[in-house]
C-alpha cells in the first residue's frame, strides 16, 4: 500500500483494507461453525457471521459507489448456466 504525504492510509486503501478483512474473517467464522460441536456456540457464530456479511456488504456498497470496486452486470445466460448447475447440485 502506498502512503500519503502525511504517512496515513487513502480512504480507499482503508476500506480495501477492511474488506479484504471482512472477506477473511466471515471465512474463518464459516469454518468455525462447522467445526463446532456445541449447538450454542454454532448458533452465536451464526449470529456474528450474519452481522458481518451486513458490514462486508456496506463496506463493498460504499466502494462500488466511490467506483473503488467496479462490478459488471452478469448477463442472462450465465445466470442461467449457474442455476443449471445449482439444481444439478440439489438433485
């Protein structure tokens, strides 16, 4: 990451920052959910893995709009393609 003149973070670099955070923890939360034995645990890991999707998805709302984090509609087809292969999945 590269400094500023004043040796701080852009605000860009800080909310990569935090993304990219946001996209390891609720990772490493998943995985401790299903490692857990304990029903209670399970369901408080559930609880803190819903609560940081919500910040995982404002911290990517507000880079999109700062176009930090430009995404590309997908097109018709292959949203079809992908629940092709979802059903295929479930069957």
């Amino acid at each position: 990451m590269r400094l500023n003149t004043q040796n701080t973070l852009s605000e860009q670099e800080v909310l990569t920052d935090l993304l990219t955070s946001e996209k390891h923890l609720t990772s490493t939360v998943n995985t401790f959910i299903t490692e857990s034995t304990c029903a209670n645990l399970r369901q408080n890991l559930k609880n803190i893995l819903t609560e940081e999707h919500s910040i995982h998805e404002n911290l990517y709302n507000i880079m999109n709009q700062k176009g930090w984090y430009p995404t590309a509609d997908a097109e018709a087809q292959e949203v079809q393609k992908a629940k092709d292969k979802f059903n295929q999945m479930q069957v």
